[in-house]
C-alpha cells in the first residue's frame, strides 16, 4: 500500500510539470500573438499612412501639371479611394517666377499628410499686397485724398503743408526705417571763378556727377556768389545725361534758387530737396544752373577748379539754353557737394483709421495702436501706445528690373522704328516701339501682348479706349515705357473682360518733377495698375485707382486709392521663367 502512494506521487508530479510546461509554452504562444497582431497592425497603419502619403503626392503632380497652363491655380480638390486631397497653389514673396504649392491629404479616420514643394514656372505672378507701396520719395496725400487699403512706404507719408490734416488712410500704415544721410560725390576745391549768364554762350552752365549705388539725392551744395541785384531767380535741374555726354532736356527734379538768397561772397549754397530724386549707380547726371536770360551786369559766379584731375568723375559745360542740346566743355570742374539718402522717417498730418508703424508720428490722428520711436504733438493715440519700437525694415518692390528686362527681351523680335499713333480700330502686342505711342480721339486699341515703348505714352484724346484681348482670360498684360506716361478720364482702360484681368502701365523714367513725373494720372479705370519704381506717379483729378507703386507717389484733388484683393495674386504669362518643374531642395513635409 505504502508503495502505492509513492507512486502515484511521482505520477502527480509528472501531471503537474508537464501542466506547468504547457501553461508555459501557451504563454509564449499567447504573447507571440499579441506581438503579431500588434505587428499587423501597425503594418495596417503604416500602409495606411504610405497611401495618405502618395495621395498628397497625388495633389502636388496635379498642381504641377495645371502650372503648364495657368499661372496660379485656383485652390482645387481631389478624391482618391476614399482619400480627400485639398490643394492650393500660391506666389513666393520676392520670386515671382516661382510658386508655393501645399497638398494635405486626409485618410477615413482623419489622419492627415501634408506636402509643400516650391515649383518653378514660365509665368510670372507677383502680388501686389497694399493699395500703395512708396520707395524712399514716400507717399505725398493732399487735398481730401484718400488710401483704402494698407500702405507700404520706404520713405515719408505726409499730407501737406497746411495745418490741418488733409488726407486719410483706411487700413494699417508701415513707414521703414530711414537710410542715413552721408557725404556723396563732391568737388570742394576751387583755383578760379566762372561768370555765369552774363552772356548768351554761357546762359546756363552744368556739372556731371554719378554715384555707385542707388540711393536718393538729399541736397546739393554749390558754391556761388551773385555780381549786381539779379533780374530773376535761378533754376537747379538734375537732369539725366543725353547718352552723348551731355546734359539732356529730360530733367529729373528742379528747385527754385531765390535771387535774395544767393551771397555777395563765394560760399556754398545749400539746395536741400524735400522729396529727393533717386539716383542709379553708376548713371551720368548734371547739375545745371539754368538762367532765364543773361546780363552783362547781373549775374552768377561758380567757384571752378581748372585742374583737370580735380574731378575725374565728371566734367563742366556752358550753352545758351539746355533745351537746343548744344554744349561746350569747360576747362575743369565747378565747386560743388552732395549729400545723399533719407535720414529719419516720419508719418506727418495724416488720419489713419488703422495701425501705424514708423519712426516718428507728427500731428497726426491715430485710430489704432501706434509703433514707434518718437510723438510730436498734436498727435492722437486711439489704440495702445509702443513707444521705443523698432522701425519697419524697407520693402523691396514687387517687380525687380530682371523681370522688366525679361518682358523686354519677348517683345524685342519684332519692331516699330518711329512714333506710333493709333487710329480707329487696332490690335498690336508682342512689340518693341521705337519712339512714342499715342491714341487717337475715338481710337479702340486691343493688346493682344506684351508691349514695350522706348519713348513716352500717351493716352489724353477723347473717347478712346485700351483692353486687353479676350484670349488673356484672368491673366494681365503690361505696357513698359523707357519715357513718361500721360493719361486721363479721355482714355477708358480694361482688361480681358475678366474681373480678375488687369492692364499694368510701367514707366522706368526716373523724373519727380510734378509738372513733368514719370507717371501722370486722372484716370478712374477699375482694370489699370499703375507702376514707377524710379520715379513719380502722380493722381490727380478726383482720379480713382486700384493699386500704386512708385518712388514717389503723389495724391492730389480729392483722389482716391481703393484696393482691390484681386492684386495679391498678379500673373503675367509672357516672358522669362524656367520651365515647369519643383525646385531642387524645397521638398518638405510638415
């Protein structure tokens, strides 16, 4: 019996072993399970998130290929086996030739891929994003004008020179940092005097200077003196070179030199410009002293410095009248300096219904906050003041001259020597017109492209009318002149018949003389931007535009600038580029 139960407990301890190692092993099992099932589905996921990707991949080569046809796309949606894609399409600030293109892709349970790539492209497509956008000359408001819509100016805002506050701005206002004034060319030695219009040969006398960089034209100093009690003030013109070495006729800014003021004495006589012209790096220019009449008796004498390696930059020249282009040389250089840039920048009379941002606020009613440096008062704060802010950095322009140089270069092949004028019903575009262009009264010009024009443009006839050919669609066209560009409410200005179609009307003068800009405009067309990067634009005539950009940009007689959204996105089709495709290196999931 005892034997017996010996056995039976080896026996039970077999049963129990062999049941702990089967517990064992279905543990592994159980556990093998789990990490397989967990395995699967996270291959289940990840399969699922590979497929969300490529469907976002899906949107982008979508977007790609409408680029070969439309300059910026609309936003567009796709559906791919239950995946939705959203995809937009937009402008590159600073490149225009370029486009950001974003693609989300969402899966059935909400989980979402987004691809961005930046693509190249052969349309250009700039945005213009504020009704004004003002380079270093600022932006001049008088006369009840108005600003609807946000400004941008790299130099003053001002609204004249009344007490009282003439102008408004109904959105948010930047006024950049100033560049500091320093010294600029100058000749300050002198061996000899010159007579000046004390005879017909030497009416009116110029020097030339030019300058490394762009940069705006501050002051001039010349040094002068007056013999006898003049007849007449005396005139100081920058004029641009006449490609011959010359001073030409086109001028570029002028300011009276009051007879009263000049001294009896040689000294240097400041001529300091409110509104500064902008001068291009290593460009020709003359200063020209220029006299109504001379007198035997009554006249000018500029300090000259007869060494002939006083000045090598420039040289001295004598004519009856700048106008009829006969010069002749002078032996040396007359006395003079130049001080150049902006110095501190101000918001000055204004009313503006929104933020401002600038370095001093003078007299001024501010509905919103207020960033910047200095108050001088009056001045009126609606919002939160932040005093001790920094200034806004300057702008750069939404063309550049490479692009312009494009858009010259595709209408070069095909030319027009001489004035063009048009009369009764014409179509012209992909053309260089080698002189002026000008309409006729009752004259109906269809632009079927690009057109650039050597000389000036003028639109002031009666009853006539410029548009862009239906076949534009939303996109816009451009007119480039070389000279100024005149034109009023005689001429009605369209697009292509799309409301998002404009026509834009460059001018590359550098003139911001008021009576002579580079632009000149009353004009209340809805499909017309005007642009004049070196120059001024001047409204006037209770005009009313959609978008400005220029130099100096200047509101008078209750004219107003409305914005319109439509020029955040400005796509012109003709001319430089690359071809369709993604730019190396801007690939990036966020």
């Amino acid at each position: 019996m005892i034997r017996k139960i010996k056995t039976n407990q080896k026996g039970a301890i077999a049963i129990l072993t062999l049941m702990g190692v089967s517990i064992f092993a279905l543990t592994i099992m159980i556990t093998l399970s789990t990490i397989g099932l967990s395995e699967i589905r996270m291959s289940s996921a990840e399969a699922a998130s590979e497929t969300t990707f490529y469907s976002a991949e899906a949107g982008i080569n979508e977007a790609l290929y409408r680029l070969i046809s439309t300059a910026v796309p609309e936003p567009f949606s796709l559906e791919m086996e239950g995946y939705s894609i959203e995809v937009t399409v937009g402008t590159v600030e600073g490149e225009p030739y370029q486009r950001l293109i974003t693609s989300s892709a969402t899966d059935q349970t909400g989980k979402v891929r987004t691809i961005q790539i930046i693509a190249n492209t052969t349309a250009f497509a700039s945005g213009f994003k504020y009704a004004v956008q003002a380079g270093q000359g600022g932006l001049e408001a008088l006369n009840n004008s108005e600003v609807i819509g946000d400004i941008y100016s790299n130099g003053n805002i001002f609204g004249g020179t009344g007490a009282a506050i003439q102008a408004s701005v109904q959105g948010n206002t930047w006024v950049a940092r100033g560049q500091p004034i320093s010294d600029g060319p100058a000749q300050e030695v002198t061996d000899n005097e010159f007579s000046v219009a004390n005879t017909a040969g030497n009416t009116d006398v110029a020097q030339s200077f030019s300058v490394s960089e762009d940069i705006p034209l501050k002051k001039v100093s010349l040094y002068l003196k007056k013999v006898g009690n003049l007849n007449n003030n005396v005139l100081l013109k920058i004029i641009n070179d006449n490609g011959a070495g010359s001073p030409g006729t086109d001028i570029v800014v002028e300011k009276e030199i009051k007879k009263n003021d000049l001294p009896t004495n040689l000294e240097w006589l400041n001529v300091e410009f409110d509104i500064g012209p902008i001068l291009l790096g290593n460009t020709t220019y003359w200063l020209v002293l220029d006299s109504p009449s001379f007198n035997p008796t009554r006249y000018l004498v500029w300090g000259l410095n007869t060494d002939g390696n006083s000045y090598s930059e420039g040289v001295a020249k004598k004519s009856e009248n700048y106008e009829g282009g006969n010069w002749t040389p002078i032996a040396g250089d007359f006395a003079f300096k130049t001080s150049l840039g902006v110095g501190d920048t101000f918001v000055r009379k204004m009313e503006i219904n929104g933020d401002i941002h600038a370095h001093t606020i003078e007299n001024s009613e501010i509905e919103e906050d207020a960033y910047y440096q200095n108050i001088i008062e009056p001045t009126t704060i609606g919002g939160t003041s932040y005093p001790g802010s920094n200034d806004p950095e300057p702008k750069p322009y939404p063309i550049k001259d490479s692009h312009i140089a494009q858009w010259k270069a595709g209408v070069s092949a095909n030319e027009i020597n001489g004035d063009y004028n048009v009369v009764g019903t014409e179509t012209l575009g992909n053309v260089k017109i080698n002189g002026n262009l000008t309409l006729g009264g009752g004259a109906h010009l269809t632009l079927s492209g690009n057109v650039w024009v050597t000389g000036d443009v003028v639109f002031i006839q009666p009853n006539a009318e410029v548009a862009l050919d239906s076949s534009f669609g939303e996109n816009n066209g451009v007119i480039i002149a070389d000279g100024r560009i005149d034109v009023n409410n005689n001429t009605t200005i369209n697009g292509s018949g799309d409301p998002l179609s404009y026509l834009l009307i460059l001018s590359t003068n550098n003139s911001i003389d008021p009576d002579h800009p580079a632009i000149n405009v009353a004009n209340n067309s809805e499909a017309v931007v005007f642009y004049a990067k070196n120059g001024m634009v001047r409204i006037y005539n209770g005009s009313e535009l959609n978008g400005v950009t220029g130099y100096y940009v200047r509101l008078e007689e209750q004219s107003a600038i409305t914005y319109s959204p439509a020029l955040q996105s400005f796509p012109i089709p003709n001319g430089g580029g690359e071809e369709v495709g993604t730019q190396f290196g801007s690939w990036h999931e966020i």
